[in-house]
C-alpha cells in the first residue's frame, strides 16, 4: 500500500520530468487526491482533483469519460466541504455546455446533470431540480432513440 509521503514524491517527479499536460502526471495526481479522498481529506483532494481535471480536458477533451468523472469527483469533493453553490455551478455549467451530445458522451454528461439535480433536491429547490430532470431525460431520450 502507498503511503502519502510514497504519493507525493510520485506526483514531484512526475512535475518535474513530464510535461505538465502528459498522462503521467494526470495518473499521479489522481492517486494522490483517491488517497487523500480515502482519508477523508477532502480539502486536499479537490486542489489535487482540479488540477486533474484540467489536464485531462487538455489531454482528452471536455466530453471523454475520464474527464467527466473527475468534474463529478469535484464536484462531490466540493458537497463535503460544504460548498453546495460552488458544486452545483460546476455541474450545470459543465453539462449545459453539451447540450447536443448523443451515445456515451451524453450519458455521462447526463449523470453529472443529474448529480447536480440530487443537490437542488437536497437543498428544496424543486422547481430547479425538475427543470435539470427535464433536460437529463431529454439528454437520456436523445441517446436511447439513436441506439
């Protein structure tokens, strides 16, 4: 098992001896934020998750998988740190940029959509909740008829 101190001298060398948008760095960085997420340190996870996430829209664009599970990992990091606004901008943001997706892309843009209406119904916003409900069975419909 890796210790934090094993982590972060990982996550150094790959700053130093990689460009700082290659895949190396991206995998450094996210071991390091799982283990700070493990430990529930969520402070130091979602510095480390966001550095994540703008590398890997650089290295994979906006719509791939992988960076859309790193913006729902932050996301979440931003719920437990209380920051419900911060988290609920990212989500929205981020899903009503790809409004016209279709096949996988739209459903995993569709689940960060529908984390965000989780949050709004946690929170009693109904009436926001329903709208982004709304638009993630549009997204999902989009998806099943063209499959």
């Amino acid at each position: 098992m890796a210790t934090e101190q094993k982590l972060i001298a990982d996550l150094a060398a790959a700053r130093s001896h990689t460009p700082p948008d290659d895949s190396v760095l991206a995998h450094a960085l996210q071991r390091l934020a799982q283990w700070y997420s493990e430990r529930r340190q969520p402070g130091r996870a979602q510095k480390l998750v966001r550095e994540l996430w703008h590398i890997l829209r650089r290295l994979h664009g906006e719509a791939d998988p992988r960076t859309t599970q790193a913006v729902s990992w932050l996301a979440s990091l931003y719920v437990s740190l209380g920051r419900l606004d911060r988290a609920d901008q990212l989500l929205i943001s981020f899903a009503h940029r790809f409004d016209s997706l279709t096949g996988s892309a739209a459903g995993a843009v569709a689940a960060l959509l529908n984390q965000s209406v989780e949050l709004d119904y946690q929170r009693g916003r109904y009436d926001i909740a329903l709208k982004n409900c709304r638009d993630v069975l549009v997204m999902l419909g989009d998806t099943i008829t063209e499959s």
